[in-house]
C-alpha cells in the first residue's frame, strides 16, 4: 500500500468459491418472480442469486468479460 494513502481501509472481499452448485443457488432464491427469470450466478457484491428475466430482456442480450470469468457457465446454466 502506497505511503500516500490516508483513507481508511477497504473491508475485506469475501472469495467466491469456484464452483457454485446451481441446486444451492435456487434455493437462495427466496421470491417467486413475477416474470420468467433464471439465476445465472452470484451478485459480486452482496452475494445474492444474479436473475436475468428473459421476458423483460427479450431474446438477445451480451454476456462479456474477460477470459475465465465464468461467460460459458453462467451460459450452462442458464440453460439449465
């Protein structure tokens, strides 16, 4: 850490782990959605099942990020 910073510390960022079984990310699911949604994976931030409503967002959307992201298993699940 640079001798320049005054600020206070960060909090720490909880690691997510590598695999996220898709049986325990439903199941933190706790609303039924209004509309046709499916979790696709963790939020990075509080944690929480990330939704995508097919219904709102239609047929096409853009899942970019960088190599090892996870862009192909949040695809697989997705479909399943």
């Amino acid at each position: 850490m640079s001798a320049a910073w005054r600020g206070p510390l960060p909090e720490r960022v909880e690691i997510l782990p590598e695999i996220v079984p898709l049986r325990e990310l439903v199941a933190k699911v706790t609303e039924k959605p209004a509309t046709f949604q499916a979790p696709i994976g963790l939020n990075d931030i509080d944690r929480h099942p990330t939704l995508i409503d097919l219904e709102k967002q239609g047929p096409h959307f853009l899942l970019a990020g960088p190599p090892l992201s996870g862009k192909t298993t949040a695809l697989r699940s997705l479909v399943l």
